[in-house]
C-alpha cells in the first residue's frame, strides 16, 4: 500500500508540472513570432534611382510589398525635395514615417492610402509628421537647396526630376537625406549649408552609395 500511495503521488506531481509547463512554452512561442519576421526598410527617403536594393533572401511576398510600396511613394504627385518618406515592412505591415512640409500635408493622408491598395497590406501605420507652417523656415530651405545646386558638383544631385538629396527644414534646424556618390560631395554639402546664415544646426545624413 505504501508504494501505491508514493507512485500516485508522484504521478500526480508531474502532470501537475507538465500542466504549469505547457501554457508557459506556448506563451513564449507566441511572443517570438513577431520578432522572427524581417523587417524590410528604406533605409532613408525615398528617392528614384537610389535606396532600392532589398536584401535577396528576402520573403517574397514581403519583398514584393516593400517594392510597390516604394512605387507608390514616388508617384505621389507633391512628394518634393523638402519632403522626407520612409517605410518599413514587417510581414503585412507597413509602418510610414519622416516628413512633409504644412504645404504638402495632404501626402501624409495620400501616402496612407496609396500603401492600403496595395494587395496583401493588412495594416498600415502612419507615422509621417506634418512640420508646422513656419515662413522663415520655408525662406531656408529655398535658401539651401539654390546653395546646393550651385555647389561644385553638386548640382548633378538635382538635375533629376527627383533629386537624390532631400533637404528638411524645421526651427532653422537642417537636415540632409539622402544619397550622393562620394564622401566628399557628402562633406562638401555639409560645409555649404553650414555657412548659410540663420541656420542653427546641421545634420548631415546623406548616404555615400560608392
């Protein structure tokens, strides 16, 4: 009888085990889904010709995605140099972010339902910030882009109809996007803004694609 009794108990210590063990397993499968998809981005503006490269290995589905969603953001009609727009994708989601000026609010909104009609987007995230209407700061970015253009060699980066270096302007704060071909171009724009008067800081994020 003794035996009896210590078998039943230990039987009942381990389904009692096995039972605390089981949710515990699954709530951790469940939170190491998300992280375990790639995520597809940008990597800056969006700019024609520059940024399109996505890693190879890439799902299909996510990478045909993360292409049409950058389609669709270099066709929106007030998309402009002052502006900046950039995606992620993860999954079926597509997350939206950056910039466009108070004249051009209405992208935000545009872009938002470009990505919708994309199929197999479930869910969009908007993210992109509408600056605030500031008239000083609209007179600088006027000021830094003809600074730009007129640079050295710099002027090729906006001879396209879509130019490769963003220019973004708010509180006199600039900021440069996007893509230049050499780490002295990158530098030289750097230097150029910062002799322009009434700009307070400059942070130069264009990226050197040789």
């Amino acid at each position: 009888m003794q035996k009896l009794f210590l078998f039943v108990l230990c039987l009942g210590v381990s389904i009692g085990l096995a039972a605390q063990t089981a949710p515990m397993a699954q709530s951790g499968s469940s939170q190491m889904n998300p992280a375990s998809e790639p995520v597809l981005s940008s990597n800056g503006p969006v700019v024609a010709g520059f940024g399109n490269a996505f890693p190879p290995n890439a799902p299909a589905a996510e990478l045909r995605i993360a292409k049409e969603v950058r389609h669709e953001l270099l066709m929106l009609p007030y998309y402009s140099l002052f502006d900046d727009l950039e995606f992620s994708v993860q999954g079926r989601t597509v997350t939206l972010t950056g910039s466009v000026t108070d004249d051009h609010s209405q992208t935000k909104e545009a872009a938002e339902r470009a990505v919708k009609g994309i199929e197999g987007v479930e869910q969009v995230i908007n993210k992109i910030q509408v600056l605030p209407p500031a008239p000083f700061d609209a007179q600088l970015r006027r000021q830094v882009y003809h600074k730009l253009a007129n640079a050295g060699g710099l002027a090729q980066y906006f001879w396209q109809a879509a130019p490769s270096i963003h220019i973004i302007v708010q509180n006199q704060n600039v900021t440069l996007k996007g893509y230049v071909n050499g780490a002295g171009d990158k530098d030289l724009a750097g230097i150029t803004v910062k002799e322009i008067p009434n700009v307070f800081n400059v942070k130069n994020e264009l990226q050197v694609i040789k």
